[in-house]
C-alpha cells in the first residue's frame, strides 16, 4: 500500500511566540485506511487536520516538515494551487457542526453547493444525490431536512448533515474530526458503520480524529496518540489494546470508564504520568513552550 | 423544583406550510409527565431528534407549551409572559450543546462570562469571572483569548463558566461533556457534583453517554420520539431495564475493545 497522505516532520508554533503546537509529527494514511489521532483536550489532533487542509488558523505557523498528498508536496505550493489540490481531494467533517452550517441558508443548497462548484454538476443532478447522502446517513425525511434552516434540526442531524455532505464530492482523503461526538450511540453506531462502509466502497483515506478510546476501536486500523503536539505512540489497533507501548498511552486506557464494569469512574488522566511526558518533551525540544 | 404534567409541544412546521393559510404543526414533545427534586441529578437520555433539546428549552420557558403545565417551585410558568420570567431566568441556566455557536466571536473569554453577570446587575463580578475559570479548570490566562483560540474542549468549558458563574438553582446541561476527553469529563462532573453538593443545585443533564450518566445521575428519563419510555432509578436502567429502547442504547456503546460482540 501506498500513502496517499504522507505528513514528515511536521512542527508549528504561534507566531512570535516560542509555543509549539505541533513537534515533528510524522504520519502517513493509506488508500481505504482509517488513521485515529487520539488524546486530550488541546493536544493538537485538529490541528493535524487543519495543517492537512490548509485552514491553519493565522496565529499559527509551520516550521517545518512536509504534507504530501496523492504525492504531491502541498507546502511547496503556491497558496492557489493548494487549495484547488485540496479542494479536488479532500474534505473535511469539522468538529462544530452548527458553526459549520451557514445559519441563514438552508441545508439543501449548503450541499449542492460543494457539487455544483467542485464537481460542475447541474442543479438537479446534485439535488438527488444530496437525497440519496441524507438518506444513507439514516435521515428519515431528507426533503423536510433539504428545507430547513440548520436552527430546526437536531445537533445529531446537523452533525449527520455535514458527513453527508463531505461525502458528496467524492474525496479521497476525509478529515473527521469528533464527527459523531453530538449523536446518541445507536446512531452513533449505524453512522460508523456507514463511514466504514462508505470509506471502505470508495477506498477513502481517513484522519479520524477522536476522544473517544471505544470509537477508536471500532473504526480506525491504526492510531497516533497526541501529548502536546507530539506524538508518542503509533500501532495498529490490534497491538495497541492488547499492549500499549507507552505509559501515557496506558494511563488513558486506564481512565476510560466501562460503563459494563460497575467499579469503573470516571478518573482523569493520573498527573504523574502527565508531569512526566511533559517534562520528557521539553527537554528535548529544548526552549519551546508547552501549549498546555 | 419543576412538576410537569401532560406536556405537549408543537412547532410550526415551515417546510409543509401551504401558500396560503397557517403552517401545520410537528408534534414534538407528547404528554410527558415527571418531576424534578430540589437538590437532584436526573439524566436525560434517547436518540438523536427525540425531543431532549426541546424538552429541556421548555422547561426553561424559552418555548411555552401547546398543552400540560410545568411549574417551577410551586409556581405555575406554563404562560408566564416574557417579563414575569425575567426574575426567574438567572436561577436557571443552560449550558448548550454547541459550544462555539453560543460564544460570541467578537467577545474575548472574560467579556463573554462577565456580561450575562452586569446584565443581571451583579457585583464584584472580576473575582465571580476568575472563580469560575478556575472551577472549570481553565488558566486566568485565557480570558484574553476569543473563542476561536480555544480548543473545542476549552471552549466547552467556557460555556460551563459562564452558567455557574450566575449562581444559579437550576442549571441544564445539554450534551456539555460528550466534545470532552476523558480528563476534561472527570474534571466537569467533579465540578458539577460539588456544585450540586455544596450549593444544593438541581440538574438535569442531557447526554448520551451513559457512562456518564451511570456516574453522575441518581435518576434517569429515557425519551423515544417524544414520549418517555422509561423513568427510573441509574441502577434499575443499567441492571434491569424494561423498555426494549434502553437495552438497544446499552447494547451501542462502544467499549475500548476491537473485538467486542455486535460489532
Ligand atoms: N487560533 C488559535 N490561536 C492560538 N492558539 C490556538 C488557536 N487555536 C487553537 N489553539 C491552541 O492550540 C492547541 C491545540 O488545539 P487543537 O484544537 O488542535 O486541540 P485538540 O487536540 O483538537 O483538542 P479538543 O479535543 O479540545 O478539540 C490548544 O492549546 C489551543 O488552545
Ligand atoms: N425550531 C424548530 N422548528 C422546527 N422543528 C424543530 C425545531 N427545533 C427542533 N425541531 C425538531 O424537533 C425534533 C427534536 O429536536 P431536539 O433538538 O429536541 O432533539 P434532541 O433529542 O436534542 O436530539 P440530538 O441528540 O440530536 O441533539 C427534531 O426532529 C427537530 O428537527
Ligand atoms: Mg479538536
Ligand atoms: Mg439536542
């Protein structure tokens, strides 16, 4: 298998500031594979996905390192030819679904558009298949769900909305972050059956980028887990639950509550373990902030 | 703290009005019935468009019910007016599911806490600002940065702050841990259980993690499509529950195994 996202040392840090957000990150997502960036709250897992996008925010700068995509080296592009390279391949299922959606238009139009732009498609053309998305992401009545404002639909709708909509051009590579954060687990669990079935059919590539250990384990076959912009374990999924390498990676383990198992609450990641790795990642990239 | 008896909700449906006339109605909420305690966590739990959004605005009185009454305190709010709820609106506060769609871009951090406080006319509101920061757990720092500086999960907790920094009787908290990571959630409802155990407050926490739930809540209301289908005490719901519904949610949980059953 060949990559089609290679990211190599990648680093970023906020501008005039000596914080680093990301510590040479290196990654690489094949054809039809679906790569997890797990860890806490302000680790830089969307941040990973934005670099990827080019939709860093403008506080933020890369280092250095390389993103290539279907081979192609996007930072050594010019900023318009980026962007239509990652607008002909990429999409992305952002994590804010109602910010996503432009609140004063409705749904409809906000997924033709995507078709209609990229794809030139004919109004009617896109309006079917946007039909036929709602559809497959379990919604009950797509023409009620094409006429409304995003303020009328649920927030699992409107998170369902955006991952058909991100389907419909056909990507190659998806960017998904927490995409199923704001659905109740029985949707939760058709919809990762879906991505996977989706993703599977059309040989998508995936970052999928989650909190979630259990998610994790479902849908992804490989994961990175994120400490401050470094990443500090890469497996399969496999190897990962049966023997996790590093000791931040079984302390988040260990707080991952099990609703099966009475015993377990909820306990935040042991601070000895946190105090450590940081400590580690500051000695080495020696005079560069923690994000934290 | 709230009786509810026969709650029905209808919203104008929009997409099938006719051209001329008035707009059908979607019935979305249908005669529910439940009380709330003083000093209770009650869980609210179901699928995705089932209702909890909406059930939990109207016992807010940000919608006013089709039919049913809900009274808050012994006092009937079914159709009090605007102005007869704005003393009763900082003792209940909603912490909502979308965190950056409720945070004002063009505010920083501390504005955002701060100005629900002055309009409420509050004093001493720098220190009420920096308390609540720090009940989430989020640096002072930070009230200088607007919201699309923060992390989703820091930002969820910005929305957090800004509710308990009213001092409020009653908070409803919809979806305001399932964006967070496993620390950050441990942290949240550590918070909420000292608040609700130092300051006796009432919540009714809407989510569909029921991990989460089997933590927090000492009674739990499973909706399906606008109805209550079962209403019992946390441990009945997870060791012997009755509706076929609450079985199927416990059954689609994902646990952190690759090789669990069902999958
Ligand atoms: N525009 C910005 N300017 C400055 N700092 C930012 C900006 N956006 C994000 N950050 C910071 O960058 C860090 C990484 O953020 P990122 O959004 O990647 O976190 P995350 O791992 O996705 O977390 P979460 O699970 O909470 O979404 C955080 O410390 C955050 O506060
Ligand atoms: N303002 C509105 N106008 C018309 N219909 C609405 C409006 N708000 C909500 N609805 C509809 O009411 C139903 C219930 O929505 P609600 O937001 O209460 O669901 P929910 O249980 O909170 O779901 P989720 O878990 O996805 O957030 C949905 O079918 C939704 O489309
Ligand atoms: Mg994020
Ligand atoms: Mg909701």
């Amino acid at each position: 298998m060949t990559a089609f996202l290679e990211i190599e040392n990648l680093s970023a840090s906020l501008k005039r500031q000596r914080v680093r957000m990301l510590r040479s990150v290196s990654l690489s997502v094949a054809a039809g594979e679906v790569h997890g960036l797990v860890g806490e709250s302000g680790a830089g897992k969307s941040m990973i996905g934005k670099a990827v996008l080019g939709i860093l925010p403008a506080a933020l700068a890369i280092d250095e390192g390389e993103i290539r995509l279907d081979g192609e080296d996007l930072l050594a592009m010019r900023p318009a030819d980026r962007r239509r390279a990652i607008g002909a391949k990429a999409a992305l299922i952002p994590q804010d679904p109602l910010t996503a959606l432009n609140p004063s238009h409705c749904i409809g139009p906000q997924i033709t558009g995507r078709l209609v732009d990229i794809l030139g498609w004919d109004k009617r053309k896109a309006d079917m298949r946007a039909r036929e998305l709602l559809a497959e992401v379990n919604i009950d009545d797509p023409d009620r769900v094409m006429a409304s404002y995003p303020f009328e639909l649920s927030g699992g709708m409107r998170q369902r909305v955006l991952i058909a909509s991100a389907f419909a051009a056909n990507p190659k590579l998806i960017v998904a972050d927490e995409p199923t954060t704001a659905l109740d687990v029985t949707v939760q669990k058709q919809i990762l059956k879906l991505i996977r079935e989706m993703q599977a059919r059309h040989g998508t590539a995936m970052l999928f980028v989650t909190h979630d250990l259990g998610v994790v384990s479902k849908i992804c076959q490989r994961l990175s887990v994120l400490y401050a912009g470094k990443v500090l374990e890469q497996a399969t999924i496999a190897e990962f639950f049966a023997d996790p390498k590093h000791a931040y990676s079984r302390a988040l383990l260990a707080a991952t509550p099990k609703y099966t198992d009475p015993g377990s609450s909820l306990v935040p990641v042991d601070s000895s373990v946190t105090d450590l790795v940081a400590a580690e990642i500051e000695a080495v990239d020696e005079g560069w902030r923690l994000a934290r | 703290m709230f009786k509810v008896s026969g709650l029905d909700l209808a919203l104008p449906d929009r997409v099938n009005r006719p051209l001329i006339g008035k707009a059908p109605e979607i019935q979305i909420l249908k005669g529910l019935t439940f009380d709330i305690s003083s000093g209770e966590v009650i869980g609210i739990v179901g699928g995705s468009g089932s209702g909890k959004s909406t059930l939990g605005r109207t016992l807010l009185r940000l919608y006013e019910p089709t039919a049913g009454t809900v009274s808050f305190e012994g006092r009937d709010i079914t159709h009090l007016s605007e102005a007869e709820l704005r003393p009763l609106r900082r003792r209940m506060q909603m912490v909502f599911q979308d965190p950056m769609s409720s945070l004002n871009p063009r505010r920083p951090i501390g504005a955002i806490i701060a100005d629900p406080l002055a309009l409420h006319g509050l004093d001493g509101i720098s220190a009420r600002v920096d308390r609540a920061l720090d009940h989430v757990g989020l640096p002072n720092a930070l009230r200088h940065r607007y919201p699309h500086e923060l992390s989703g999960g820091q930002r969820q907790r910005v929305g957090i702050a800004r509710a308990i920094a009213m001092e409020p009787d009653f908070i409803l908290a919809d979806e305001i841990v399932s964006g967070l990571d496993v620390s950050s959630q441990a942290q949240v409802l550590n918070l909420l259980e000292n608040l609700v155990d130092e300051l006796g407050l009432t919540l009714a926490f809407i989510s569909h993690d029921l991990s989460v739930i089997r933590r927090l809540c000492s009674r739990v209301m499973v909706l399906y499509r606008g109805e209550i289908v079962e209403l019992a005490p946390v441990e009945q719901i997870f060791d012997a529950p009755k509706a076929a519904y609450t079985r199927e949610l416990l059954d689609a949980i994902p646990l952190p195994d690759p090789n669990q059953k069902n999958w």
